[in-house]
C-alpha cells in the first residue's frame, strides 16, 4: 500500500494558477476531508467544481480533476487540484492535505510511482526529466520520443534477440538428452551476436551524436585585447552583454551567454584578451581565460587585421579550433578559404556555417536515440561482453562460458529499461527531478 503524497506542480511564486498533485491508495479519502463535495467514492475520472475547506472556513475556491486507478500517470487513485496561483494558498491547501493524512512527495515520486506500478519503463522516466530541462525545441523534441516510448520500442527487438540466443543456449546445457532441440552451434552464436553488435553501435553512435543536442558544447572566445571578442559575443547573443570599449584590457572576467546553432546549445565564454601584462586583475582576468580554453570544446580564435600572434595560437593549437578574422571592412588581402566577419556590423554568419561544419551540425530530425550516460554506458557494456561472447566462439570455448558474458549483456538490456535495476539506483535516477513530478 503506498502512503499519499502531495507536492505543488507549479513553480512557487504568484501565478493566475497553481497545481496542486495528490497520489495514493487513500487519495479520495484524503482530499474528501478538505473538499466540499465528498469524492470518495468515485468510479471514474471526472472534473469537480467547488471549495477547499478548512473546517467552515472557505480557502479557495477550486477545480479538482479525479483519476482512479490505474487511469492515471502515477498508476494510483490521483487528484490535481487547480487553484488560484497564491503562494498563501497553496501553502495553506497543502498544510491541510498534511493535517488530513498525507505526506510531502520526495523529489522525483509521483514519476518513480508511475516506473514502480508499469506505467512507463526508465528510459521514459528519464525522458521526463530530459525534457522538462531541455535547453533548444530539437532537445525537447528528442526526449518527446523517448517518453513516448519510442526508444524502448526501438530498443526491446535487440534484448529479445539476446534473450531468444540466450534461452536457446541454456535449454541445450540443461537438457542435452532431448534430440529434438536445436542445437546451438557456436556459429550461430557469432553471427547472432555480430548482427546485434551491429545494431548496438549504430544506436551509440546516434545517441553519442545526439547528446550534444541536451548537454550542449562549451566555446571559448579568445584572442588578444581590442581583437572584438565582445563585439562577436554580442552579436551572437543580439544583445550588449559584454562591455565593449576601445580601452585594451575591459574584458577581465569570464563573460558568459547561450546561443542555440540548430538547436546545439552553445555555452558561449567571452575571455580576457590574451597578452603580458603586470596589472595583477588582467593577470588574474588572462589565467581564467586559459582555464576556459583548457575546459572549451571548441575555440573561436579571433584576429583582426594585424598579424597572428604565434605565441597566443599555441595556447588552442591542440584544441578543436577556428580562426576567425574580425573587422573584415578594415582588411584588404582576403585569403581564401579563411573565415572573415565584422562582429561590430553582426555580419557573422560564414563563422556561423564553419561551425556547423566542424561540428557536424545539420538539421535535425528527431528519431529515437539512447543521449545520456547511464544509457549509453550501458549499450557499450552489452557491446563488450557480446564481443566477449563472439571471440570465446571463434576460439572454441565451452557453450557455457560463451553464455556467461551473453548473460551479462542480457542484464544490461534489463538494466537500460529498468526492468532488472536495483533500488538504490532508481532512487538515485529520480531524486534528479522535480519534487512536484
């Protein structure tokens, strides 16, 4: 029997609405006490108009939506109370639920209730956080998919493939005296496993591509004083940011700002400008702009029209990089093959194309993909021990020490769709989310 817990849905500031979230065995019950109609005893879903009540006392006046079990996302009798968007009332409605017999909810377990009762697997629980933090439509789209349960359906053909290869080795190990089983050869177990390995690094590489798309890259701005790098910051934010002067030296912190590049959120960091200098601020301003280099992903080197500076080059060399030249109205010989733009104009869009280009950025068109590290961690260790399996094969090892690691991939497949995941790691998965979800 689980205990009813409520949490506030909606964020806690003055709103026109607030909802409130009721789940459990004693829901009905519980809401009944402060409601002012009985609900008790319905049978159906169904919308409810009246008042929250405390004792004679009218607390708000509210519309309450009833699901009863298993018609609902957590899988248990649920209300969702609509009130008037009040932090007062809220905290008032809520201290009388508590008073009537419920509890708050942990983060995370109205969605854990949902996963516990089979009314989603975890990598639709996931998704639910995935989009509720999504930074670009193409994220959200993305984890749209995996809470619709497209990714588990992608997914569920290869597990069932290992589980049929799998069940077929155990069966000849336990009964070897039935003639009419078919025997497992060892071939069969290296072409099986290869076509699902096949499979498995076709679903990595797609979601190792995708986890741009929600985690986003980290690109450092740098080059030396007066080059134009808040200029450049400015005109992809559309916004003045950053200080812009003629005055070498204005930049002396991290300056930082969000750009989506076709839905890739780009962490975007504005640096000092790189050059020796004795004033201990710039100083302190020119270490932090090497550590953003050193954690970047990838490096907008800026120049303008005066010569690089070999010396600040080797600072990004080793880096994934792009040279850019600025101020291109005041540069006469134009290289080919270069990238110029003019950031105090906001003509910026051949920088934009070459980092599309070394970021293999397209459009995006979303299709199931498995883009976080707990999932993809897991699709590489099935890799590993079917590769395992495939070469104690080819090498002619016992069946059974070939089913050994075929085993551990099969417990992988059960872990990725939390079908065979332990407590103290679902726990751990949602207490990432929202107290209200």
């Amino acid at each position: 029997m689980f205990e009813t817990i409520v949490a506030l849905a909606t964020p806690m500031v003055k709103s026109a609405l607030g909802i409130i979230r009721i789940s459990g065995d004693d829901c009905f019950k519980i809401v009944s006490k402060i409601f002012s109609k009985n609900i008790e005893g319905v049978k159906e879903k169904g919308i409810h108009y009246g008042y929250i009540l405390d004792g004679n006392k009218e607390i708000d006046q509210v519309v309450l939506l009833a699901y009863v079990a298993p018609h609902s996302f957590t899988g248990e009798n649920s209300v969702e109370i609509i009130c008037h968007g009040s932090v007062l009332i809220e905290k008032q409605i809520i201290q009388l639920l508590l008073d009537s017999g419920a509890r708050m909810a942990t983060n995370g377990e109205f969605s854990s209730r949902a996963y516990l009762n089979g009314k989603i697997d975890l990598v639709q629980a996931e998704a639910i956080n995935d989009m509720i933090n999504s930074l670009t439509e193409e994220a959200k789209d993305l984890s749209m998919l995996a809470l619709k349960g497209e990714n588990s359906k992608l997914f569920k053909p290869i597990k069932e493939q290992i589980s049929e290869i799998l069940s077929s080795i155990e069966v000849n190990i336990d009964y070897p005296e039935y003639e009419d089983i078919e025997e497992v050869s060892k071939e069969k177990v290296i072409n099986v496993c290869s076509k699902i390995v096949d499979d498995l690094k076709d679903l990595i590489s797609q979601g190792e591509k995708d986890l741009i798309y929600k985690e986003g890259i980290n690109v450092a701005i740098v080059g030396e004083p007066n080059v134009g790098k808040s200029s450049l910051l400015n005109a992809l934010l559309n916004e003045d940011k950053a200080i812009v002067t003629p005055i070498a030296g204005t930049t002396r912190d991290i300056v930082e700002g969000e750009y989506s590049l076709n839905g890739v959120p780009l962490h975007l960091l504005d640096t000092a400008g790189l050059h020796n200098s004795n004033d201990l601020v710039e100083k302190i301003g020119i270490d932090k702009a090497k550590e953003a280099i050193e954690k970047s992903d990838l490096v907008i080197f800026l120049v303008d029209e005066r010569k690089m500076d070999d010396e600040l080059y080797s600072f990004i060399k080793d880096k994934k990089h792009i040279i850019v030249h600025n101020k291109a109205d005041l540069i006469k010989d134009k290289k080919q093959n270069e990238i110029y733009i003019s950031a105090s104009n906001k003509d910026i869009k051949p920088l934009l194309n070459k980092m599309k280009e070394v970021l293999d950025i397209g459009d995006v068109r979303p299709h199931p993909s498995f883009n976080n590290a707990r999932q993809l961690a897991l699709l590489k260790n099935m890799v590993n021990n079917l590769n395992i399996a495939i070469k104690d094969a080819k090498d002619d090892q016992p069946i059974d020490l070939i089913s050994t690691s075929i085993l551990i991939a099969y417990n992988s497949a059960l872990d990725l769709l939390g079908e065979n995941t332990k407590n103290d790691l679902t726990e751990e998965i949602f207490s990432r989310f929202c107290v209200g979800k």
